[in-house]
C-alpha cells in the first residue's frame, strides 16, 4: 500500500495574529498566547468598541474569562479562506 502526503500545508491548521481586537466579531474562535506561551482558547463573547477588552467563552467549559489589550496578550484566529468561483 502507497500513502502520499501532501506537501502543502493545510490553512485551517495556521494561526494569524489579530494586533487590532476591534477586526474581531463576535463568536469567532481564537487562541489566546501571553509571551508565546498558550493561554487559553475559545469563541469571542464580548468586546468593547475600541478593542481594549474582549470576553472570551473558553472551549470545553472552562467558563468566561475577561483579556485586557494593554496586558500584553495576543490574539490569533484562523485565516478566513478565499473564496473561488467555479469555472464555467
């Protein structure tokens, strides 16, 4: 039996980084990192207007949690995939 890897890297699998938090929308999933270090990951609950805080609805029922912009954290979510048009 022949297996065949494929060599280009799957995108669901890479993380971008989201500097400005006032791009994130409510309900997308992101991981968040402090110092490089895994934090905690989840779906967006909240935000305030000016992207300063972000309530995150942490996976598996680890509860709410509250991230300050100014504290340092980083976060990352998954590139939204582009879109291609079938060929006629």
């Amino acid at each position: 039996m022949t297996t065949h890897q494929n060599p280009v890297p799957n995108i669901t699998q890479r993380l971008a980084p989201v500097p400005n938090w006032t791009k994130l929308r409510h309900g997308e999933e992101v991981t968040i990192r402090q110092n490089g270090e895994f934090v905690a990951s989840g779906h967006v609950d909240m935000m305030a207007i000016d992207g300063s805080i972000l309530w995150l609805i942490k996976n598996d029922g680890h509860g709410r949690a509250l991230f300050l912009h100014r504290d340092g954290v980083q976060i990352f979510k998954r590139p939204i995939p582009a879109t291609s048009t079938p060929i006629p």
